[in-house]
C-alpha cells in the first residue's frame, strides 16, 4: 500500500500493532467514493423526512401509563363518558369585564363556529370560585369537551384555530394538553433551528481556531449534521408505527451535533498528525481508523452505557430520549468511522489547504508548553488543589439538598406561546386548587349499588372530609341530603347523576365520581402527602382509583424518584467495572466514580440555582418556576456520565502507558496530561458550545438540561481532568496501579483502552 521505507504492507513501523479498526480504514480508503455516494443518498432522502418528525410526535412522555391515576382516568372515560382531551379556551377582556351576563352571551356567539365541527361534544364556562382581584373579572375560560384522542386533536388543531374568533376588544387562548403538545411540537421545530443557527457558526469558528484551514473545519460539521439527518430520518419510521415523546428530536439534535462534531475533531486531528509524520494518504487514513477510530468506539459504548440507565424509569419520555440517544450517538460512530475516512481519503493533503489562519497559531509548541507549566504546577501543589477543589465542587453541591422536583406544564414554554399565556392567564383569575382537583372514580362491589355499597360509600366521603389536608370534597350526594341509604343507592343507579357537573354521557350504572380539593397548590408537596394520605384510607370494600391532575403528578414522580438509585447504581457500577477492566486498578475506577459525581453534583447544583431559585433566571431569559423538572436529573446524569468515562478514559490510558514505560508516578501523569489535554478541552468545548446553545431555546426543560450539560462537560474537563485528577494522582502514588494478581493476567496496562 505504501512505498515508504521501513514500513510493512498496512503503511506501520515494525512494532506497531495491527487489528480490525486498520484494516477497516483501508477497506473505507479503496472504496471511498462508493461510501460517500451511499451517505450522500441517506442524507439526501432523511433530510426529506427528518422536517417531518416533530409532527409525527404526539405525546409528551410523562403519562405513567398502568398507574392508579391513570386507570382510573381510562376508567372515567368509560364508565362515566368523560370526554377523551378537551381544550380550555381562556379569554382576555383588556379592561373589559367578562363576567356579566352580556359578556358571556357574546362569547358564547363567538364559539358558534367551533361549535359546528363534528369533533366538539359540549362546552360549559369554568364555575370554579374566583381569585379576589379586579383583574380576575377581565378574564373568562371556557372547557371545550372533545371526542378525539390527544392525537387525532392535534391534526384538528388548525381547523380548530380558524374557528376561534374572539368578541370585539378580547383575545382568546388555547390551552389544555392538544394546545400544549401543539406549541411543543411548534417551539421543538423552532429549537433545532435556532440551536443550528447559533450552535454551528460558534462551532465552525472554534474549529476554525484549532485547525486553521476550512476544509479540516467543514469536515467535522459535516459529519454531525449527517449523523443527525440520519438519526431523524430512521425516527420517521419509527414514529409512525410507536408513540414517542416530542422531546426526542431536540435531543437527538444535541447530542448528535455535540458527538458528532467531536468525533470527527478526533479523527481530523489523527489524519493531520499521521500525515506531518509523512504518512501516504491510503496508510493515513488506515492509520486514522485503527487509533482515532477505536477509541471512538469505546466512546460510544461509554456514552450509550450511560443512556441505558435512563431505560429504568418507565416512562415513555425516558425511553424515547433513550432511544433517540443511543441512535444518534450510533450513527455518529458509524460515520465517523465511514463517511470520514472516506472524506479524508479524496481530500488528503488538501485537508490542510485553504488556510484562514496563520500557520504559527496552530502550531503545538506554544500549547504544548502551556500544558507543560500546568502539569507542572499541579504536581508542585496536589494538596492545596485537591482540598481547595473539591471543597468548591461539594459548596456547588449544596443546592441539591433543597431541591423541590415536579412535573413540566405549560410553563416549559416561554410566555408567547398561546397555551403558556392560556395557563398564566387561567391562574392569574382562578384558584388553582378548584381546577385541578383529585378525582375519586368508586365502583360498588359486584357491579351494582346497593343500600349496604351506599352506607360504606357515605362513610368514605366522610373520611375523606375528615383527613388533613383536605378543603372540600363533593359528591352527588351532596344535593340530596337526608336521603337513606336505600335512596342514595337507587340516586347511585342513575347515570345522569353519577358525576355531577361532568356533562356525563356513560351508561354505567355502579360508579361515581367525588371531587377533593386539597388545602395546598397541586404541586406543592404537601399535596403530594395528601394523595398518599388519601390513598392509604380504608376504601370500605369499595373499588376505589385515585385520579386527576395531582395524582398523575405524584405517579409520575414516584416513578422518577423509586427507579433514581437504580439508575444511579447501575451506571456507576457498570462505569467502575469497565474502567476496572481497562486500567486493571482498584483506586483508579473508583476515584473516576467520586469525580463524576462531583462534577455532576454541581452542575445540578446550578441548574436548582437557576430554576428553581431565580438566580441569573433574567440573564438566561428562564422563566423560573420554583422547582426543576424531575426529568433532568436523570437525563444529565446518564449523558454526561458517559462523556466523562469517555475522557476519563483517554487521560488514564495516556497516564497508564507512560507508567508501565517508566515506572514513574509523577512523571507519567504529567506526560498524560501534556498529550491529552489539549483534545479533551477541545473536544469539550466543542460539545459545551453546541450543548450551550439550548440554554437559548424555547422549551424550560431543554434550557435546564442545556445548561446542566454544558456546566457538568465545562467543570470535568477542566477543573476535574486536568487540575483535581492529576492532583490525586500525584497524592496516591502507586497505590494508583495496585491491582490483585486476578486483575492482571493479560500483561501491561500499554495496550489496553483507547489510544488517540
């Protein structure tokens, strides 16, 4: 293949390993023009149908499906006739008061329209008592009963939309769950965009500045846009046959641009090197595939180890941000390990062509000797460093101990988007409790009422009336006083009259519905201890199923919160077996472990700093909400564990070659640190810039987990890889490689891991 002197058939040295990742660059080199014609005919094809995907995405993924609250809202539905979706369509009067009689009448002319279509079942103004304020009358909201699914409104919702034309002098808002994964749908579109118009200039800039000339730059923009192309294209079909969150296309767009780009910085960066060394183009790009190229495959399987902690909690967001991940972070290895060298291949020398920076700027003398000086100034003062590091990082950890999770609503959109505006509206003018009660769906036993069913049906009403916490609870009943419990079962049997005030249309003759009202905010806690509470009285043989709004909020957290030291033990304890097999060292893994815990700590840190305590909220354009979504947690734990085992993974294979080499401690983390440090940074703060960008998006829970991102990639690659973890390295010594004798069977630590 090559002509060089001193080198073998695959373009190496004598002495240098050969395996399955150089013959596959040489197989990429002798068909590159068959591999581009094949990726340029995906892309083309998935970018027809990559637009398409937000659209197909029609649920939110926080509906904890087989719950009690969710069965017993499929069980409202069929016993009661309560409607499938509805929408709350919330007027402004600007001035106007829109409680009279007149107001209303005027109103309910202007729904004549919507009236009309054969989806609308019934509407009623919302009687729910008032806030006592003057501005409270200025507003008026309408339910709007529907006999579509959730999904099937979607695909109305335009039609719907027309239809609304408000009285003279008000404005109308949509809100409700349709108009709510209406506007998502609407600002993820709008995400991705902006995210690629902001994130791919900055990052084209910064790739500018480490490789100097454009067609290196381009490279590996291409290749994370290809890799993300690609991702939603195959989710078209996915989508189509399985309901995902609409969450997944905006984290595939970040995680497949961030890897993507990062990637190919590695294998760009190899190409160029092999190429100074005189390498021809063909043993270059082999080369490039047998190190760069491997060691990106292990970066994969680290970063999709730590997506598969999030297939624990089962929830549909989960396992749709699960699967977009592990998709996207496959395909990027895929093309970095095809479509590159195949680029690298008809480009060769001509990568380095096109130079828009002066060639003494990227040259590695002057950063060499920066890493230099830092090394050595962390092998001068590990004591200080370590105690004054990891005393910042567990201060930033602090925030965590109050942190107060819930569920995202209409507030995860900024205030322009009509169901936000529709939800702040609704809350400014009425009492949040009265709309969002829990609602007690009970069914006699053995399918009939009874004088006996009625009397224990009384007295769980007045255990429910009875319990702290509780502000009101309503029955049927309660429009029939001294009725006996013979007359209150016949009362029961009537279907008209099982569920007052729901406009019911079910035939079922053996259940009821009570509505409670709860003394506190439906997502305060101790709501959530007044469902437990609730849930754990004597239901008298009753068959009773807790539902509504505080319920599913409380199912849904439950579901977080039970699985979340699940999750964490099996990433970290999938984590420390593989570092332990790679590194063949106790203390090294687990150090690893404690550091991505520190750096994770206080990211989420600063991310309860910002949602939920308001600080630099106006900055970021957040609108803070007192409490952070019970989905990010997770989410950054599971990525950005996966990352950092990717770079832990790349400082100590350096560290670990140069010991087994010299036997010195001090020295081998030193030279460690001076050969990897420049591309973990790099590599980072290409994936802090992309990530980042999210921070100015639409969706809160993408803003929080932007920034959670981007603050736990920043803290690891800098403060932890290269000054806390070199420092530790100093202070233990060569307990670092103290192993048992099972642990080393294979020979030295130099072959093992990825080797850039």
């Amino acid at each position: 293949m090559s002509g060089m002197n001193g080198r073998n058939r695959n373009g190496l040295k004598p002495g240098e390993k050969t395996g399955f990742f150089l013959k596959w660059g040489s197989v990429m080199y002798r068909y590159r023009k068959r591999v581009l014609t094949v990726w340029v005919v995906l892309f083309a094809g998935a970018a027809i149908l990559a637009g398409q995907v937000p659209a197909l995405l029609k649920d939110d993924g926080f509906t904890p499906k087989g719950s009690e609250s969710d069965t017993g809202f499929h069980l409202m539905r069929e016993k009661l006739g309560v409607p499938p979706s509805s929408l709350q369509l919330v007027y402004e009067g600007n001035g106007k008061d829109l409680t009279t009689d007149k107001a209303k009448a005027s109103i309910a002319k202007s729904l004549e329209p919507l009236k009309s279509l054969p989806y609308v079942d019934s509407w009623a103004f919302v009687e729910s008592p008032r806030k006592e304020s003057d501005r409270a009358a200025e507003i008026q909201a309408v339910n709007v009963a529907l006999t579509l699914e959730v999904e099937k409104v979607l695909e109305k919702y335009g039609e719907i939309q027309t239809r609304l034309i408000p009285p003279p002098g008000t404005k109308v808002y949509v809100g409700g769950a349709p108009a709510l994964l209406a506007d998502m749908q609407k600002a993820s579109k709008n995400d991705i965009a902006k995210a690629e118009m902001i994130g791919l200039p900055i990052a084209l800039i910064v790739l500018l500045i480490i490789f100097g000339t454009l067609p290196a730059a381009l490279l590996p923009l291409i290749v994370g846009l290809a890799s993300l192309t690609a991702t939603l294209g195959i989710t078209y079909f996915i989508a189509r046959h399985a309901a995902l969150s609409n969450f997944l296309p905006n984290m595939v767009t970040m995680l497949g641009l961030a890897v993507g780009i990062d990637y190919a910085l590695f294998m760009v960066s190899r190409f160029r090197e092999e190429l100074k060394a005189g390498r021809e183009v063909p043993d270059a790009v082999a080369v490039t595939c047998g190190m760069a190229g491997r060691s990106i495959f292990f970066s994969g399987i680290a970063v999709l180890i730590g997506l598969c902690g999030m297939l624990f909690v089962d929830l549909s967001f989960f396992r749709s941000l699960c699967l977009g991940g592990m998709l996207v972070v496959t395909i990027s290895v895929l093309a970095a390990n095809t479509l590159l060298p195949a680029l690298l291949g008809m480009l060769g020398g001509h990568v380095n062509s096109l130079r828009v920076l002066p060639k003494a700027w990227s040259e590695r003398g002057a950063t060499r000797r920066f890493w230099e000086k830092t090394a050595y100034f962390v092998m001068r003062h590990p004591v200080v460093l370590a105690l004054v590091l990891t005393a910042a990082l567990s201060a930033m950890m602090l925030p965590i101990r109050g942190i107060q999770l819930s569920t995202p609503s209409g507030d995860v959109l900024p205030p322009q988007y009509g169901a936000r505006q529709a939800d702040d509206l609704a809350a400014r003018a009425f009492d949040p409790r009265e709309l969002n009660p829990l609602q007690v769906l009970v069914t006699a036993p053995g399918g009939r009422w009874d004088a006996a069913a009625a009397g224990r049906l009384r007295e769980y009403t007045a255990s429910l009336k009875a319990a702290a916490g509780v502000r009101a609870v309503r029955s049927v009943l309660d429009g029939f006083p001294g009725l006996s419990d013979g007359q209150a079962a016949a009362l029961l049997s009537e279907p008209s009259l099982s569920s007052p005030g729901s406009g019911k249309k079910g035939d079922a003759r053996d259940s009821t519905l009570i509505r409670v009202v709860p003394e506190s905010d439906p997502d305060d806690r101790a709501t959530d201890a007044l469902v437990r509470s609730l849930r754990g009285l004597d239901r008298r043989q009753l068959d009773v199923h807790m539902t509504g709004g505080p319920a599913y909020r409380l199912d849904m957290l439950d579901r977080i919160q039970d699985k979340l030291p699940v999750v964490i033990m099996f990433v970290l304890g999938v984590t420390f077996i593989v570092l332990l097999l790679a590194f063949r060292s106790l203390l090294l893994p687990l150090k690893a472990v404690l550091m991505n815990v520190l750096s994770l700590g206080a990211s989420i840190g600063a991310v309860v700093l910002v949602f939920q305590h308001g600080f630099l909220a106006d900055m970021m354009r957040v609108t803070s909400t007192g409490y952070v979504s019970a989905t990010v947690p997770i989410v950054i734990f599971c990525v950005v564990f996966g990352i950092s085992m990717d770079y832990e993974v790349f400082l100590i294979s350096r560290i670990a070659e140069e010991y087994d080499r010299t036997g010195d401690n001090e020295r081998s983390t030193a030279e460690g640190l001076m050969k990897t440090g420049s591309l973990i940074t790099s590599a980072a703060f290409i994936l802090i810039v992309v990530v980042g960008t999210f921070i100015f998006t639409d969706i809160e829970i993408m803003k929080a987990l932007g920034l959670g991102l981007a603050l736990a990639v920043l803290i690891d690659a800098t403060v932890v890889r290269i000054l806390l973890v070199p420092a530790l390295m100093k202070l233990f010594g060569r307990l670092n490689w103290w192993a048992p004798a099972w642990l080393r069977p294979h020979g030295p630590r130099k072959e093992d891991g990825p080797v850039l």
